[in-house]
C-alpha cells in the first residue's frame, strides 16, 4: 500500500475517512468547507521556526489536535487545503512519519476543484473526542544527517524541492533541484500525469530503484513532492527534517573567508567564471564574504567595505576615493548624462559603510591593494555573518556622551573579522553599540544592541535582542542585562553560538534572530543565551538614553568645544574625486577624519570655531551643504532596480531629484522631512522609521504593467518607537512628490502647534491619509499645486 495516494473530488464522498481541512479557521468557517470535515489549521502542525526538531510539530501536540478533531490513528485521513494541496500534503507526511496506521489520501488540487462540482456547508460536524498517542518517528521515512552524508557520497539521489535562486543560494552537495510546483499543472493545480512526471524525474536522473532523499526549507515543498512519489508507487522515499547546518558551516576551508580571498586572488585575472569554478559549491555565497556581490549587469559586481562604526582615516578615505575613481567607473555603453551622478561614484549605506559598483572581477585585487594598506577591510561585509557594527558617527566626541563606543565598535569587529566559524550563521546578524544619549545607532532595528546605562558607579550597556524590518518588523526587546564594555564581545560571541544552535539554515522567510526572540519571548531568550555567555547576567542598569538624534547633519558642538559639521550627501551617492576633496577637508579643518552616518552623510569632526566661516565657504560645499533643505536632508535610498535585481524601481536619481523639488516647492516649518525610499519591500533605505516611506511596486493599467510606489507615514524611532503605517498602496510612481506635498500642505493647515510631521500622521486616521497621498484625493486634500516629475 502506498503511504499517500491521490483523491480526486469525485472519489472524495466514496471514501470511509476522516476529512481534514487545513486551511485558516476564518476560511473553514466563513467561506465554507466540504460536508463532514474538520479544521486543522496549517499554522498548528507546520512548525516555521525550525526550533523543534526538524520542522516537525511535537507529538504531544500532534496527539491533541487529532484526538479532539475525532480522529484516531487507524483511521484513514483524507486532507485538503486552498493551494494545490501542498499544505495537505504537509499534515499528511507528518502522520506518516508518526506512524498513523490509516490510509493516507491528498485531495488532486484543492477546496476550489472540489467546490465547483459539489456541495459545500458552513455548518459544523459533530465530533467526538478520542484519545491519539502518536507512534515513534518513522526512520525509514525521516531521514537523519547521516543518511543525508551517505546520500551526498552517492548513496542515494537527493531532490531540493526548493526554487532555483534558494537552491543557487545554497544547497546540499549534489542535489538536483525540481520546484515542487513542477509536479503541478499551471491551469488546473492538480498532479501532472504519470506520464510528465516521470519524464520530469528522467531528466534529472531520479530512477526507481534508486534510494530518495527529499529537502527543502519549508517542509511543506518536499511533503507534496514526497505525496506524487509516494501516489506514483516509488517505494524507498525520504525526507530529510534537519537543516543545511552541517553543509555551510563545514569545518573545511570552502567557508573560510581568508581562503575565500587568496582563491579571488588566485584566480580574478581569468574572469568571473574562473573565480566561481574555484569556490565550487556557493560561490556566489562565498564571495559576499569578501564583499562582493552579483550585479544585475551581468559580469559586474557591487563591492561592499567594512568600516566599524563608520569612522575613516582620510588615508582611508582617499583610497576609496580613489576606487571610485579607477574602478567604479561606467563602461563606455553607459551615457553618464543620464544620472546625475557621473560616471564614478561610491554609496555611503545606512550601515555606515562604503560600496561600489561596476567593479569587474579582474581589478578586485589591485583594489585590495589600495584598501588594505589603508586599514579597509571588505571581510564579511555581505553574506550570513556578523555584519558592520553600527554605532553613533560622532562617538569619541558627542557633547551628550556618555562612554567612547569606538573601542567597542572595533573590538567587535576585530573579535569576528575572518573567523571560519561565524562566516555562516543562520542569517546575517545585526549589531549596534550606542554610547551617547541620543540612541543614534539605531538599537530598535538592530538583532542585538547595546545602549549606555550606569549600575551603581560603573558604565556600560544595557542590552537588546530581536530588533529589524523588512516584511515583518519588530522593535527590539529589552533583556534586562547590564554589559560591562569588556563583556560585550563575549556577549555577540554568545548570541552568534546561540544563533548557530537554534537558528534556521533554510527557512529565509523566518531566520533572522527576531523570529527567535519572538518565539521564546526575551525571558527565554536572556535564559538560553546565558548558557552561551562565559559570565554570570546581571540585571540591566539606569537606562541613559534620554532623547532621539534626528541625523548628524550641520553645526554641532563638541564635549572639547570645538565642533563637528555634518554634511548632507543627498541619497548617499558621491563621486569618487569628491569623496577625495572632502578627506582633503578632514585634514586641512579638522582631525583628519571622516565619519559615515545611518542617514547616508558624513562627518567631519574636531574643526575649531575660527575655521568653521573658511570651512563652510569650500566650494564643494555648495553641493554636500551642512544646511540642506529639509527633504533633501532627510532622503534615505536604498541601491534601486538600476543595479538590484530585485527592486522594482530605480531609487537614487529619482529621489535626489524629488527631494530637490519638494524643498524648492513646499514650505514646511521641520528641517528635516524623513523620506525613505526602498525599490522593493526588502527594507534596505528602511521605509519604516521615518516620517514618510516608499517601497517600489507595480500596477496594472490598461496600457500595461507599469511602476508604482506604496506610501507609509508616521514612523520614527523616537521615545515611543513606532513603525510607519503602510496607508496608500500602489500610487503611480510619477504621482509621489505630488502625494508628499498634498500631505504636508494638509499638515500645515490642520497640524497642531509644535506637532511633528510624524505625530500628525499617527493622529490622523488612515482613511484621511489615504484620501489625501492618493491621486483620486488630490481635489479634496488640497488646493496646493500637485507639481513634481517622474
């Protein structure tokens, strides 16, 4: 007997089974459901955190639901779900590999192939409680490691049910990729005959007689794969439940990052393709721990650098500068008229770092020989490591500091830069040290922060876990540990071990750190990550942050008395000869430094009041002003669709000259507007914390698909720390500068006296903010002039 078959809708009624229907409650209830079944949600017995063992639920667990669903283990089941069956399919792996002793049958498609030929309810059956005692996990049917290495040595075929970028991204040594949506016919979501699919499994070499391994990173992929072979008669079939764990972090050199950079070396004067043959398996993995990304052009990279807290020499400086300039240059086919930008320039990113692109494989060596004499490092700038440590861009120097983080900042990076083991965690791991009042390095979004407290006589850090963005943002959450300044490498150390523990390899959906703290809660979390510390927690201290930095831009005073001036870098792109001038300026005014913000500008410290008149008249200073106006001060931009393959739309030349538009037209009583531009919804200009947000999409029109923008407002990291709420969707792409200024126009009329942009926005309904930042609200919202330009 086949552990799972398939079950038309017609056969549905014939079968003496329990029904069940895994999709949400809501949809069981309300939209209905076929006659007799009962409702266990996916949610339940899909465990998406990777914490348990594999992804399985616990049989405990799995015994409850079942019992009180009225199902007993000799029972058949037949499970159905609203997406082809591959959430079905899941529940019913999952008895399978517990043992159930009934037949095991998967609705061939879904609730909408059974509801258009058949009657459905809403009505509730009657059920009657039973007990459910799960049996042992079937080892013939759930594979462990060391099946898994026997399978890679060629033992047997393994099958990542993944989609072609995860499987390029990593995956298990020797595996073929098939989708599992291969198995399914794209116009009627049910099973592709016998027939295609074995041709599918010819293809790629899968036989009958041969011993099956199947992985993926969400379960539910490998479970539907693993219900068509099982329905196909493939007798020796398995999943493997763990994670890629044992395959990224190996104890060979392939993820050695220093190793990494001597093949780079070795081999860049051959082409990329000679640098990727070299790395073998997840090369592109592997260079992103040497800075180097895949750009959308194909056989150009983006190069990203390391620089701890965002504090450069301008030796240091000068050489990136000068990257820029010889390397980061546009090829010949590119019209530089086009960009406002030139035709070499660098990027300063919100992690305080510099990166470049149109950077070609065979120049990355000579570039390293520019940066690393001047003290740059490009080690474990991208990829699954601990990333640059951000912290505030005047620490050493802020009148409201409290304790240099510098040291701290520096200890961090020097304790993780290079080191085989923490070159693939789970995920890339975020870390701020913040040592002034003004909570400038931003501790609410990083996956570890440490901000200044005092316990008794002593300073250190109080420490945050689980803070970040992206599709699922979360504030940070308070541990109640007080750090000493010398405890705190030992403290990331420990996360990154806790990290590497319980994390997961392969659910990218939820492998951030957040999604641990979430799931245990920070008592728990604080708990298991005491087991890693090499000291004994003491509960947190007097907290001593006590307001906000808007940015760093302008005139400020120093604790010595002389003062640091901001600069405004609209959108954080610079030209490389400018880049140079402005390390000229560190040393002819100040310290000879320069410093790299959150906000994309820069810094320079330590100029003497008597040089501030002669330092503001620098001619380059007309273009990267300490007193911008108020948008082009607060623009934030992510890279954009111009070199991201997965932005939507292009970010940077659009929102410099937005910004420059809005504060020629609009008068606003702030000076600075946070606006923040993101091509996609990945978060890197982070959309959520400023007073306006835009993520790139698209629309459909009857002229076509073209390019839109979702509209956010009211978020900041301020003593109540709020994300901006996501109010108007898909706005035409040309029509935003015009829903900005409609927004600030209503703001000014009805804003209350000395209330915020942001404050306003939270007060004012999302219906009112809607109406007023869409198109069709423009009549009533305002009788200002729209304005503005694609």
């Amino acid at each position: 007997m086949n552990l799972i078959e398939f079950c038309s809708a017609s056969e549905l009624g014939d079968r003496e089974a329990a029904i069940v229907d895994v999709r949400e409650a809501s949809a069981y209830a309300d939209l209905g459901h076929v006659p007799g079944a009962v409702n266990i949600p996916v949610d339940r017995f899909r465990d998406p955190t990777g914490i348990a063992r594999g992804m399985l639920p616990d049989p405990a667990d799995l015994g409850a639901w079942l019992g009180d669903a009225g199902i007993s283990p000799e029972d058949p089941v037949v499970a159905y779900d609203d997406d082809r069956g591959v959430y079905a399919a899941r529940l019913l792996a999952t008895l399978a590999a517990f043992g159930h002793e009934g037949d095991l049958y998967l609705l061939d498609g879904d609730y909408t192939v059974y509801e258009r030929g058949h009657e459905v309810t809403t009505g509730q059956p009657d059920v009657a409680p039973v007990e459910y005692e799960p049996g042992d996990l079937d080892d013939d049917l759930v594979a462990d490691r060391e099946t898994v290495e026997a399978a890679v040595e060629g033992e047997a075929a393994v099958i990542d049910t993944r989609t072609e970028p995860e499987y390029e991204q990593a995956h298990i040594p020797g595996a073929v990729q098939i989708d599992w949506e291969a198995f399914v016919d794209g116009a009627t979501g049910q099973r592709r005959s016998d027939a295609e699919i074995e041709s599918l499994l010819a293809e790629h070499g899968i036989e009958r007689d041969r011993e099956i391994v199947l992985y993926c990173n969400t379960a539910r992929r490998l479970s539907y794969v693993f219900a068509v072979l099982s329905d196909l008669g493939y007798e020796d079939v398995r999943f493997y439940e763990g994670s890629l764990e044992d395959w990224l972090r190996t104890e060979t050199d392939d993820w050695d990052p220093a190793e990494i950079k001597r093949r780079v070396r070795e081999h860049a004067s051959d082409g990329p393709e000679a640098v990727k043959e070299a790395l073998g398996e997840d090369a592109a993995a592997k260079l992103k721990l040497v800075g180097l990304y895949g750009q959308k052009q194909t056989g150009y990279f983006m190069f990203r650098t390391k620089i701890p807290g965002g504090v450069l020499t301008a030796e240091a400086a000068r050489a990136l500068g000068t990257v820029a300039e010889e390397y980061a240059t546009l090829p010949d086919d590119r019209d530089p008229e086009r960009s406002p930008f030139g035709d070499s320039y660098l990027d300063v990113t919100t992690r305080q770092d510099i990166q470049f692109h149109w950077i070609r494989m065979e120049d990355v060596p000579e570039i390293w020989d520019l940066l690393d004499p001047a003290g740059v490092s490009t080690f474990q700038t991208g990829g699954n490591s601990v990333r640059n440590v951000v912290s505030c861009p005047a620490a050493g120097v802020a009148a409201d500091e409290m304790l240099d983080a510098r040291p701290v900042a520096e200890a961090i990076t020097e304790a993780f830069l290079a080191d085989r083991r923490y070159a693939n965690l789970p995920r890339k791991l975020k870390v701020s040290v913040n040592g002034c009042r003004g909570a400038c390095a931003q501790p609410e979004i990083n996956d570890l922060a440490f901000t200044p407290a005092r316990k008794g006589d002593r300073l250190g850090f109080n420490l945050a876990a689980g803070g970040g963005l992206s599709d699922s943002p979360r504030i940070a959450s308070d541990l109640n540990v007080f750090v000493e300044p010398e405890q705190v490498v030992d403290v990331v150390r420990a996360t990154a071990d806790l990290f590497i523990e319980h994390g997961s390899y392969l659910d990218t959906a939820v492998n951030r750190l957040r999604f641990l703290v979430e799931e245990w809660g920070a008592e728990q979390f604080r708990d298991e990550l005491q087991r890693f510390a090499p000291f004994a927690f003491e509960s947190a201290g007097e907290d001593l942050v006590d307001h906000h930095h808007p940015d760093h831009v302008g005139v400020h005073d120093q604790a010595d008395g002389a003062n640091y001036v901001g600069l405004s870098i609209p959108v954080g792109r610079i030209d490389g000869t400018e880049f140079r001038t402005i390390a000229d300026l560190a040393e002819t005014y100040g310290s000879g430094e320069v410093r790299l913000s959150t906000q994309q500008n820069l810094l320079l410290p330590d100029v003497a009041d008597a040089d501030l008149e002669e330092l503001r008249a620098e001619p380059i200073l007309e273009t990267y002003s300490p007193d911008p106006g108020p948008f082009t001060r607060g623009v934030v931009t992510c890279t954009g669709r111009e070199y991201c393959n997965y932005a939507l739309v292009e970010t940077k030349a659009r929102a410099k000259r937005w910004a420059a538009e809005l504060d020629e037209r609009v008068d606003i009583d702030q000076d600075r507007v946070g606006l923040r531009f993101s091509g996609c919804t990945a978060s890197c200009a982070q959309p959520q914390i400023d007073d306006v947000g835009i993520r790139g999409e698209t629309r459909q029109t009857d002229a076509g698909v073209e390019s839109a923008a979702d509209i956010a407002v009211g978020g900041k990291l301020d003593a109540d720390p709020q994300f901006a709420t996501w109010v108007a969707p898909r706005v035409p792409i040309g029509e935003v500068p015009a829903a900005v200024e409609r927004l600030v126009a209503v703001f000014e009329r009805e804003g209350h006296d000395d209330e915020k942009l942001h404050e306003f926005c939270r007060r004012v309904s999302e219906d009112r903010l809607e109406d007023v930042l869409t198109p069709a609200g423009a009549e009533t919202a305002t009788a200002a002039q729209p304005g503005g330009s694609d």
